[in-house]
C-alpha cells in the first residue's frame, strides 16, 4: 500500500474516533505525544467523551498517523512562501531581499532509535531549519540522521536562492562549493572561515614570462594569518578589502580579522577542550594556535562598512534563540522510551507549531513595533504564541480569531517586552 492510500485509511478509519479531539489532544498543550504515558493520553481523550484502552491508541499511533501530520505540516510549509508577509524594519547599506539563518539542532533519542536515525554516538535526528530574519518565513527544512554533516543541506538550500538574499553562515556550511553558488546568484553571504584557509593577495612584484604572460607562481603571495593577528590589539580588528581565497580556487572576498579579548578567547579555549573530549576526531594545531581570533569573509560591496558586517553577522544568534524555544518550552527535544511512529509523530507535530508559532511571532514583532514603538522578546512572544496554536487553528469565527489576537496582544504587552541594553547599529530586531 502506497504512503497515500494508507494515509486516506487513517483519516477513514479516524473518522468516528474524532480526529479533531485526537488534534486538539495533542496541540492544545506541547510535547503531549513525549512527556504524557497512553493512560495519560486516554484519559485526556476521555473528557472529550473518547473512549479508547492505551493499546487501542497505540495502534491508532502508526505510519499512516505519521504520514499524515507529515503531509500537515508540508501543506503548511508550503502555503507560507507564498504569503505576502510583512518585514521587519531594517536598517542596511543596501535593500536585501531576504536574511537567510541556516543552522542544524540535533535532539538525542534512545538506541532504539538507531536503525533510523543513527548518531555518531548512539542515536540522534539533525533537524535544519533555514529562516528569514526579515519575516520568520521558513526557506528550508530538512531532517537527517544525527551522524550527517551539515555540507550537504548547506548546498541543497541553494536551490531556493535569489538576487540580494544574503546568507549568515557559521562553520558548519563553509564550503567553497556553497560560496560559489551564492555568487553565482547575485546574492551574499557573511561566513565564518576555518582556521585552515588558505588566503592569498596579489602579489607586490609579479613576474611574467617573456612572452608577456603572468606567471601563476608570482600571480599571487600567500597571507599568513598567525603572523598578521598578534599586530592588532585586543577587542579590535583589521580588514583586508580584496583577498583571495582557497590554495587553488582563489575565491575573491573581503577578509575581517577580529583579535577576541582575554575573556573571549578563555571561553574560546574551553569550548575547544569540551568540543575535544565529547567529539570525535582531533582538533588540528591551527585551529587551536588561532582560536583567539575570529576570520570573516563576505561578498558583500565596498559600500558596506566593515562595522556593519559585524553587526550583521550577529543576527544569525536569532536562530539558536529559535531553537531554545522549541526544545525548552515546545519539548521536541523531551524523549521517552517509545515506538518510533509515536516519536515521529511527536516531532511534526512540534514542527508545525514551531512554524507557525514563528510566523506570527514575527507578525506580531512587527506589528508593536509599528504601532506602539514596542520590541517583543522572541521567546516569550513563541511560548505564548505556542499556547495559542490549537486555538487560533480551529478558529473559523472572525469574532473568535479576533478575541483570541487580542487577548495575545494583551497578554504580550504585558509581559512581552524585550530587556535591550544597547541598540542595534543596523536594526531592531537584536
């Protein structure tokens, strides 16, 4: 039986059980599928006059089940990209398109789970998510084994790409391959570079062949990074505006060295020694002889001051933000020893209220700010936003959805008011 088929003799066969109270069960409140037992689960059904035993409902948690929040949230996702959604004001040297954070969370499961999602210890599902800071629309998303690198996810997204969208990129995702692409487009990118990269500059006396003909060997001198950094003083930085990158690619980029302070640097040598002792693999000596600087590179016109790239860069924070908020106040990441079609439902179930907690987190955000000069937290804005979900879903009523908005707008005036100790050079939204 194809993965349709099954999924229309679930809706079929759900039909008198109600699928509406199963859902209302299951996204009134987050994480039930994962913190509450089946006796738990079937008394809850009870108070909506459901009657089932725990193991009918086990049984009623199978593939079909799966394949059906899946197909949910996939509706969903694809119905936000064509939405005309409002932006966050953003202050910038040139208009972009789009603020693309891509980054990758893992949530550890039990061994059990290993056949499925295998980790590189144990077992574990890698969830990407790639949003725009500018709307909290979602670009990209992908689950894959706890064990995979997060290249390849880093190229696939790049079908998606558009002029003037521009990319803040950590680590994981520095792949020359990745940067190509994005230049291809006409689009940007701000990117940490791997203490390993070769850069290059033009050479100061180059040599050319009788013929007239630029000999490669002098075309280019090598840019020793170790030697360049003791120079600049703590807390500061130096840029290069043209270097060129990689030992045979020679990518054109602009090169900021940024020299951490003494305590940046502390916290940089401990999350080495960590990283060491829990990960596999071994740490290179470069990697540990420049772990007091920072290398950034971008693509990004002459027009924009290295401050703001900067400040640009540290926007991508706002998808570890993201993040917090589903595993702590969504549990996606809360495990119990269960059937994988039970986790599995779990997950897509948080999946489509963390997509549309987001989207109308971000509305919101925008919507104060516009109106009443007011910066709501994110995380507190998606927790309360989250409460709401099952809620605003079911509502048809124009009067219920906008008793329900406005109750939100009381409760986050109230409460949702974000702490900022300094404003942003380039927007808002810090």
């Amino acid at each position: 039986m194809n993965d349709l088929a099954r999924e229309t003799k679930f809706i079929q066969r759900n039909r008198k059980f109600t699928l509406i109270s199963f859902l209302n069960m299951i996204f009134t409140k987050p994480g039930v599928l994962s913190t509450l037992s089946l006796t738990g689960m079937c008394g809850d059904l009870g108070n909506s006059d459901i009657h089932l035993s725990k193991q009918a409902l086990n049984k009623r948690i199978n593939q079909p089940m799966v394949l059906f929040l899946q197909k949910i949230f996939l509706l969903l996702y694809d119905a936000q990209l064509t939405l005309e959604l409002s932006s966050i004001p953003f202050r910038s040297s040139i208009p972009f398109r789009s603020i693309r954070v891509l980054d990758g969370t893992t949530v550890t499961l039990s061994m059990d789970c290993s056949e499925f999602y295998p980790g590189s210890v144990g077992a574990g599902v890698k969830i990407q998510i790639e949003f725009d800071l500018l709307t909290g629309r979602f670009l990209y998303i992908n689950l894959q084994p706890g064990k995979a690198g997060d290249g390849p996810a880093g190229l696939d997204r790049l079908q998606n790409l558009q002029k003037n969208d521009v990319f803040l990129q950590d680590l994981g995702y520095f792949k020359f391959k990745i940067l190509e692409g994005i230049n291809e487009k006409e689009a940007f990118f701000v990117s940490r570079a791997k203490a390993d990269t070769q850069f290059h500059t033009l050479h100061p006396n180059p040599q050319y062949h009788p013929d007239g003909s630029l000999m490669q060997k002098y075309a280019y001198e090598r840019l020793l990074i170790e030697s360049v950094f003791p120079s600049i003083n703590r807390g500061e930085y130096k840029e290069y505006p043209l270097v060129y990158m990689g030992a045979n690619s020679k990518i054109p980029t602009r090169l900021i060295l940024y020299r951490m302070t003494q305590k940046e640097q502390s916290r940089q040598d401990q999350k080495i020694a960590v990283r060491n002792r829990t990960k596999p693999g071994i740490i290179k000596q470069k990697s540990r002889d420049l772990s007091g600087v920072s290398m950034m590179i971008s693509n990004l016109p002459p027009t924009v001051p290295a401050e703001e790239i900067i400040a640009l860069y540290r926007y991508r924070w706002q998808i570890e933000l993201l993040f917090r908020s589903w595993k702590s106040d969504f549990k996606v990441a809360h495990f119990r020893r269960m059937k994988i079609e039970r986790w599995q439902s779990h997950l897509y179930v948080e999946l489509i209220r963390l997509l549309l907690s987001t989207l109308i987190t971000y509305q919101f955000r925008i919507h104060f700010w516009k109106n009443e000069g007011l910066i709501l937290s994110e995380q507190i804005t998606m927790r309360e936003v989250g409460k709401k979900i099952w809620v605003l879903w079911r509502a048809r009523d124009e009067t219920v959805w906008q008793n329900t908005l406005e109750s939100l707008e009381r409760i986050l005036r109230s409460i949702g008011r974000k702490n900022i100790k300094e404003p942003s050079p380039i927007g808002w939204n810090t």
